[in-house]
C-alpha cells in the first residue's frame, strides 16, 4: 500500500477511534466499576501515578456484577424489548409516509425540486424540543386535533392520545420523517429513467415496472432511512418522556433514571453498553450480508 | 424544589457594562427570583453575574458529582446538599465575608443544621411544604361539602380518589416527596430508610393508580389553573402561583392549598459554593447581597415562597406574610415533617418501586 493511500486509509480510521473506540472504552469502564458517594460518583478511578502496579489494582477492582443485576431485574429486558417494538413499528410507519413523499419529490418538475427540498428541510430550522412541544398542544384533550374532530362531528368525546404510546409514535414518525425521505429521495432522483421506459416498451404495467425496478432499485436509500430513524428512535428519550404516558417504558428513559435517579452511574453504562450490543450486532451482521451479496453479483 | 413551567434550561446571561469585569456564576431554580435583583446586583458590586437555571435536583446533583461545572453558586434542596457535601462538593462558608449572616432566621437554621451541621456549607434560600392543590368547586361537587381538602384522605383514600378520578388528579414525579406521605398516610414514620417498610406504602399506591391521570412535577400549575385536573399533590409556591393564574383568568375556578393535617413535608433550597467555584470570592459577595433583608424581601414577594431570613419579613407584603400557606402559623410549623437522604441501595429501592407504581412493571 502507498503511503498516500494508507493516510487517507489513517483519517477515517483516527476519527471511529476518537469519536468512538475511546468513549466507548470509557463507559465500559464504568460499567465495571460500584458506585461511590464521591466526585466522580464511581470507584475505582485509574491512578496513573502509582504506574503499572497501580493500573493491576484498578483492574482487579473490576467486575462483571452490573451486567447479572441488569439480567437478575425484569425492568431492564422489558424496557429493550418495549424499545425494540416502538422503534421497529415507528421506522416501519415512517418508510410508509416518507417513500411517497420521497417518489413524488423525485418526479416533480425540475424547477420545483430545490422548493421542495427546502419544505422538507425547514422543519430543522426551529428547535426540536419546541416542536415536540407543539405537539403537545395538538394532541392534548383539548387540543387542536380533538377540537377539530369534535367540530367535523366524528368524534362525540375527546380522544385520549398525549400520554399515550400512539402519541409516541406520532412524534417519533415526525421527527424522523426527513431522515427518511432525503436518502431515499436521493437514490430515486438518481434511477435512470430510461430504465422504466424499456420496462414499458417491454410490455411491464406502470404499477409492475414500478414495483420490478424502480423498488429495488431504491432499497439502498430505503435501507439507509430505515437505519437513520431505527437508531435514534431506540435510545430516543424526549419523545417518550414528553408525550408518552408514565406507563411508556423505554429504554432512554431507563438509563436517565439510573443516572440521575439513582446516581448509579455503572448501571447506567452497563444499560447502554447492551444498548449499544443490541444496535452493532444486527448492523455489523447486515453490512456483512450486503457485502457478500455485492461479491455476489459481481 | 421550585419547578419551573419549563423544562428548557434557559441562559439569562445580563449584559454587562465591562467586558473584562470579573464573573460570577450562579445556577439556581427556574423561574425562582426577581430578575431585577440581578440587575441591581451588578450595579451595587460591578460584578459580571451568569445566571443560569435548571429545574431538577438531579440534574444539579449529576453536575456537581461530575465536578468542574464552572458555576460559583449553586442550589440544592437539602437531602440533595447534605449528600453532595459528603462527596466533598462543597467548600465551607467564610463567616467574616457575609455581615448579613445575622439576618438569618433560628427556626429555619435549626432545621436546615439537620442536612448541613452547623450550617457551615450553606444559606437558605427559600423554603415550602408539599401538600393538596384543590379545585374547591370541582371537588365538593364530586364529593360533597365536607370534602377532606386538608387530609391526605382526599389522595390515598380509593374510595374518594374513584370518584376525583372523574375530575382529574395529578401526583408529583418525585418519589423522595409522594413515598414520605404514604408513609405518613398509614402512620409510619415518613423518614423511615426500612426498605420492608417502604414496600408498605406499593399497596397504597396500587389501590389508587387507576384514578391518577398523571405523574409529573411542573404541569399541574397550568392544569389546575386551567380546570383541567381538580386535585395536585405539588409544591405550595406552584399551587399558590396556579391559584393567582385562575384569579387572573377569572375563569371561576378557585383553587385552595392545604399542608395536610396529618403533617406534610417540609424542604429547603440552600445556596451553596462548590469546592471548584472559579470565583469564591464574587460567590460570598452574591450570597451577602441575597441575604441582605430588602433583597431576599424582594424575591419572596416575586415568587411567593417562604425564606429563611427573619430581617426581611418587616418589608414582606401582607399576601405573602399573612398567608398561612406560605408561613404557616405555630400549629402547623410542629405538624411539617423532614426527610434525610436515602443511601445508593435504598435509594435503588425507592426509584424502582415508583417505577412500579408508575408503570406496572
């Protein structure tokens, strides 16, 4: 390997261990460590000054005890698996509403694309936390969505939705809702459109050209979206807690209970290194699969 | 435990005259002073004053545990401070550098000793009770004219809580407050750190979980303001402020708050210095000026708190004075109840029991 390509190779590498490796070494750290009535509120803390027999003590201090309370305690796997729920159904609603959006972006007029572009984008541009708010205020018991419904007559009583895990999904699907739509958009505006018209000319329908090459075509932006939404909906704290219920258990919430609540901050990091576990192993298993399916091909 | 309406931390940094002028920094309660105290704190000493705010004591606790969290004032509720002093977040009080030391009040430096021996790390700032926000309307229609307004009853009894369910009720998101009034309710010791003891109070929640509509501790303020809810356990300057708001709106809706008589918590907001203060210096300047009587005056008559500062009453306003809400009479002063903070196990119990009560799980 030149050297110029083993630097270039350097950069990507230096960042995942800055950015990644070393915070995630840190917490597994504490995840090991019990916790103390101290600044920082954990023990041990390495001791660089006392050299190498000090780095042994450090670790012998160490265990593995964390990780069996969070196995021994039913909250912890319901949470993840209450998380997992909420977060595959809402990346499965949100690909249900952003593919449209994203197929009719990519065949609007040329001129109108960059307007429309922009549409999607300019939610971003006020705070994220004032727009879950607002939400609040449409779905509330006296909100604008029941005062609407009461007034088209559809409904005789208010509908229960803030504080309930429906309203979770609202959010979730809202927020998220560009993530989705600019990667798949981006991979259909780039689909050559003489494709569909040898599918035409090849006597395919409209509807069966679309599903047999435009679908497909598409799964790298939708996979991409999918990705983008699942990942954060999982960890995601502020939506649950602002318009979910005191019932809503997910897994966020659990760890800002075992760190502030608890103060504990080695369970906290144990929660969100299986966190972490749960989310790198489907992701590694998948990229590989796609890896081998690309050999594949060519 | 002044929770503010909003869960935002929100940055009011005063414009300073100098730019090179010396900072301090201070991280107190949202929406807890007369803004315009800080504008005259910057005139009197030509300090530059930061002041920021948060609304939780565990979000000030995971700052001051973490250490370097630049701020030279902070201030914690007393369970809270007495815990951060034992991890050494502190640094003692200089006596000789606040003169106003002498317009503190014995009873409430005889209570807050408890959590800070001596008082040797802190100044009370504020302080209040934790008891029943009621809809007087709403309620005796739902349950007649002798309603228990001021008993615990109203809240833990299933029998009356079936029925306010109807009207909407709301309960503190906070554990450390709603788990010592259970235990008063069934006649034990609210401070009690007896986990079996504890686990008593599953039953009492169980039976009225049904009829709370939710746990949450700043919005009951707007609701019971509002008329949406009929009963709040909440904090009393929160209730008073919802009462001011519904008279406000004159929307017919009146609203009572009531320390309950079986005996009702008490808390207290000490201003502290954290051991790392940039500038201890400029933080004792800040806690002479806030102790100073026409000051802490000034900020009880904005926010409708008790304090801890006995020269100040003089110039206090007969609304907050004079309410027995906010400084309760002799009676009710011997029936409010402390709590000392709960070590990392019990604590661990107490935070997964509420998760229980609040999630079924």
């Amino acid at each position: 390997m030149n050297p110029r390509k083993a630097l270039l190779i350097l950069v990507p590498y230096l960042w995942l261990l800055a950015l990644f490796l070393v915070p995630f070494l840190i917490v597994l750290k504490i995840s090991l460590s019990d916790v103390a009535l101290s600044i920082p509120p954990y023990t041990p803390t390495l001791d660089l000054s006392a050299g190498w027999a000090g780095f042994r003590d450090f670790l012998s201090e160490l265990d593995f005890e964390n990780y069996v309370f969070l196995s021994e305690d039913s909250l912890y796997w319901k949470s993840y698996l209450s998380s997992l729920k909420i977060a595959l159904i809402s990346t499965f609603l949100t690909l249900l509403v952003g593919y449209p959006v994203a197929y009719g972006m990519a065949n609007a007029p040329d001129e109108w694309r960059p307007t429309l572009m922009m549409l999607v984008i300019l939610p971003f541009w006020t705070s994220f936390l004032i727009r879950v708010y607002a939400w609040m205020g449409i779905l509330s018991n006296e909100g604008f969505l029941n005062q609407f419904l009461l007034w088209t007559g559809l409904i005789s009583e208010p509908l229960t939705i803030l504080n309930t895990n429906t309203a979770v999904y609202i959010g979730i699907v809202y927020t998220y809702l560009p993530f989705m739509i600019l990667p798949i958009y981006a991979t259909l505006e780039k689909l050559d459109a003489s494709l569909l018209e040898a599918a035409e000319d090849l006597g395919c329908t409209r509807a069966g050209a679309f599903w047999l090459v435009t679908l497909p075509l598409s799964r790298p932006g939708m996979i991409a979206g999918c990705f983008l939404v699942f990942i954060p909906a999982l960890g995601e704290f502020v939506i649950p807690s602002l318009l979910g219920g005191s019932d809503t258990l997910m897994i966020g919430k659990v760890l800002w209970e075992e760190f502030f609540s608890n103060r504990d901050w080695p369970v906290a990091s144990a929660v969100a290194v299986v966190l972490l576990a749960i989310l790198i192993v489907p992701i590694i298993l998948f990229q590989r699969q796609q890896q081998r399916q690309q050999e594949a091909e060519q | 435990m002044k929770q503010g309406i909003s869960t935002l931390l929100v940055t009011v940094s005063l414009t300073a005259t100098a730019a090179m002028a010396e900072e301090v920094r201070v991280y107190n309660w949202s929406d807890y002073i007369d803004e315009e105290l800080l504008a005259k704190f910057e005139e009197e000493t030509g300090l530059d004053l930061i002041y920021d705010v948060f609304d939780s004591n565990e979000v000030l606790e995971t700052k001051m545990l973490a250490g370097g969290s630049g701020y030279d004032v902070v201030v914690p509720s007393g369970t809270f401070l007495q815990r951060q002093i034992m991890a050494g977040a502190f640094q003692k009080l200089d006596a000789e550098k606040l003169p106003n030391l002498e317009n503190m009040w014995d009873v409430i430096e005889k209570r807050t000793a408890q959590y800070d021996p001596d008082n040797a790390y802190s100044i009370n700032y504020m302080w209040g009770t934790t008891g029943i926000g009621a809809n007087v309307g709403k309620v005796q229609e739902v349950l007649g004219e002798d309603a228990p307004l001021d008993s615990l009853a109203l809240v833990f009894d299933p029998a009356n809580m079936e029925k306010l369910a109807e009207c909407g009720v709301y309960f503190l998101d906070a554990p450390a407050e709603m788990i010592p009034a259970a235990l008063k309710y069934i006649g034990e010791d609210p401070d009690s750190h007896d986990p079996d003891v504890i686990a008593k109070t599953e039953e009492v929640f169980m039976a009225i979980r049904p009829y709370i509509s939710k746990f949450n501790s700043s919005e009951y303020i707007n609701a019971l303001a509002n008329g949406d809810i009929c009963v709040a356990v909440g904090w009393s300057g929160d209730i008073l402020q919802a009462r001011d708001r519904a008279v406000e709106a004159d929307n017919g809706v009146e609203i009572v708050y009531n320390a309950a008589k079986e005996g009702a918590q008490m808390w207290f907001d000490q201003m502290a210095i954290p051991a790392d203060a940039p500038n201890p210096e400029g933080a004792h300047v800040f806690l002479n000026f806030i102790m100073d009587a026409q000051n802490m005056a000034a900020a009880s008559n904005y926010v409708y708190y008790a304090n801890g500062n006995k020269a100040s009453q003089e110039f206090l306003v007969e609304d907050v004075i004079g309410d027995t809400a906010i400084y309760p009479d002799e009676a009710t002063l011997d029936n409010l109840f402390t709590t000392t903070p709960y070590d990392a196990k019990v604590q661990r119990v107490v935070t997964r029991l509420w998760t229980k009560i609040k999630s079924g799980t």
